[in-house]
C-alpha cells in the first residue's frame, strides 16, 4: 500500500514542476505563480477541512505546520535567487539532495534504518540528471552568494521534510490542519516577499497553473504523509526526489523536446538503481 502513495508523490510533483514551467514559459514569476500555489493550497484544504467536518484547531499540527510552511517557502524564495546567479544544474541538484537531512534526522532521532549505498547512487543520479540539460550559464561571479543562498535552501528544505515527517504521525483529522497551517504560512511570508521586492504578477499564467499546482501539491504531500505510515522515512524520502527528478527529465524530453545527453538518460538508469536498492533492501529484507 506504501508504495502506491509514494506513486502517487512522484506522479504529483513531477506535474508541480511541470505547472512551474509552463507558469514561466508562457509569461509567468517565480513570486507570483508561488503566491496562487500557497494561496490555492490554503483555500482548498480549508474547503475539504469544511467538508470532512474536522474545523477544530490541532495544536500539535499548528506548529508542524508553521515550521513546515517557514521552512518551504524560504526555500522556494532563495532557490529562486539562487538561481539568478549560479548553474541551474548544479541549483537544482543541491535542491534535489536536501532529503538528506531528512534521512539523517530519521536515523539519529527515530532510529530508522538507511542504505547509504543506495543514497550515495541516488545523489549522484540527480546531479547527473540536473546537469544534463544544455543551458546557457552566465558566470555572475557572485557564487560565493549562490552558495550562501543554496546552503539556506538546501537546509530549509530538509526542515520542511522534518515537519511533514513529524505530521505523519499526527492522527488523521490533523494531517488536512497540517497542510492548511503550511500553505497559510506560506501566503503570510510571500505576501511579504511580493510587497517587499515590488514582484509577482496577477496574469493568467500565475494564476492557472499556481492553482493547478496547488491541487497537486495537495495530493503529494498526503500522499507523503501516508506513505510514511507505511514505509520508513529513509525510503519514502529518497524515492521521492529521486522518482519526480527522473519524471522531470522525461518531461523535458518528450514534452518540451528538450535537449538532454547521454548522461542525463545515465542518471535516470542509476536514479532507477538507487531507488531498487534503498526500496528493497530496507522494506522486504
């Protein structure tokens, strides 16, 4: 049963990032297409709190929530900066890699088990797979910022992961408050960023595919909470980043017609290796 919510994960956030790029593509920003995403994603889980009859206030999934909500939404904003002025590949790649301290805090704190061969061929698969796509860089001189930036990002969104972590041992009514405390979160602290940095446009772009992200970011992170209950935290979470990483690739090429090399197609037969060793290894031995 696990692993038809960590399906269910992979095939969610693959079409997240492929709402994000076609929001870009067709005239969209990063601000504003993330402001409808939180927006979407608070609006939506309130009406299904409505519906499931469930509008009381659970503590322990209140904090949850904010940290989980803090920790996305500093990620997505400096990943952003991040990315004005360093790789792309090497950006996403650092992104990709921050279930780490996931895994890392599972093993210390609720002493789950972990394959770090499996790991270590899943990291790797994702910076080849990052750094496949041919892309113009510019050499901003300025990575010593980048780097500062992606640090942040690469550590806000290990404690994301963290929170969600801690959410799927909330009972179930709290997981629907969970995910409404991290999108309002996110809307209060991009609301800010947008008044701040005089961004972030109302055009169609933004406002479809934020929305059409929003639902789907619905869908995967209650498919990550559940599949945690199923699975532990050091499978679910490699998997994940590993599986949308690989469906992105695929998206690029089939979808866009984008240009990618050998070793991008080499780093989604290791991803794929790397996921067949953590998932068995750890879940039928």
């Amino acid at each position: 049963m696990g692993w038809i919510f960590v399906l269910l994960v992979v095939i969610s956030f693959a079409f997240m990032t492929l709402c994000n790029k076609l929001a870009t593509r067709k005239g969209g920003d990063p601000l504003g297409y993330s402001f409808f995403l939180f927006f979407g994603g608070m609006v939506f889980t309130f009406i299904l709190m409505g519906l499931s009859g469930n509008l009381s206030i659970e503590k322990d999934a209140l904090l949850t929530g904010v940290i989980g909500g803090f920790g996305g939404i500093i990620a997505m904003v400096t990943f952003s900066k991040a990315l004005q002025l360093g790789h792309y590949g090497f950006s996403v790649s650092l992104l990709s890699a921050s279930f780490v301290v996931m895994v890392l805090y599972s093993v210390v704190v609720w002493k789950e088990p972990v394959m770090v061969e499996g790991i270590v061929i899943i990291l790797f698969s994702i910076f080849l797979i990052a750094t496949s796509e041919k892309t113009e860089e510019k050499d901003t001189g300025r990575w010593g910022k980048w780097l500062f930036l992606m640090l942040l990002c690469f550590f806000a969104n290990g404690i994301t992961m963290i929170s969600q972590g801690y959410a799927s041992l909330l009972p179930p009514k709290g997981n629907l408050f969970y995910l409404f405390t991290t999108y309002i979160t996110g809307v209060i602290f991009i609301t800010f960023f947008v008044l701040r940095e005089k961004k972030g446009k109302i055009c169609r772009p933004n406002v479809l595919f934020g929305l059409l992200a929003a639902v789907v970011s619905i869908l995967g992170t209650l498919g990550t909470l559940k599949a945690c209950e199923y699975l532990p935290k050091t499978v679910v979470f490699p998997v994940y980043f590993s599986g949308f990483n690989i469906a992105g690739l695929l998206l690029s090429v089939f979808f866009f017609k984008d240009k990618v090399n050998l070793k991008g197609f080499i780093g989604i037969v290791l991803g794929i290796l790397g996921v067949i060793i953590v998932s068995l290894k750890l879940t039928f031995f």
